[in-house]
C-alpha cells in the first residue's frame, strides 16, 4: 500500500497557477470575443455608409441625367 505524502506550500502554488491560468484564460476569451464583436458592428456601420453613397450617387446621376 502506497502512502502520498502532501505538501502544503507545493499544494498552495499550484492553487495559486490553476486560479492566475483561469483568470488569464477568463481575460482572452473576452478579448477575443469583444473583438469580433466590434469588428462585426464596425463591418455594420461600413455597410450603412456604403448604402447612403450609393443611394446618394443614384441621386446625383438622376439629377445629371435630367440636366
């Protein structure tokens, strides 16, 4: 029968590495999640634009085309 023998300060560091790990892991995910998140209402926006110009350069081309 085998005996484990615990050490408390080796046991507290690695409580100590799992809890800075999850924080870590808890930080990245959330970076990277915002980022798409920004990134897809960025793309929203750049979507709006586009659509006003066109809408506006049909405007003009009908103006221009009845001058």
């Amino acid at each position: 029968m085998k005996m484990k023998i615990y050490d408390k300060e080796m046991y507290q560091k690695e409580q100590w590495i799992k809890s800075v790990l999850l924080v870590v892991g808890i930080f990245v995910l959330g970076f990277v999640v915002g980022y798409f998140v920004y990134h897809f209402e960025k793309q929203d926006d750049i979507m709006k634009l586009q659509n006003q110009v066109n809408t506006l350069q049909q405007e003009i081309n009908q103006i221009d085309s009845v001058v």
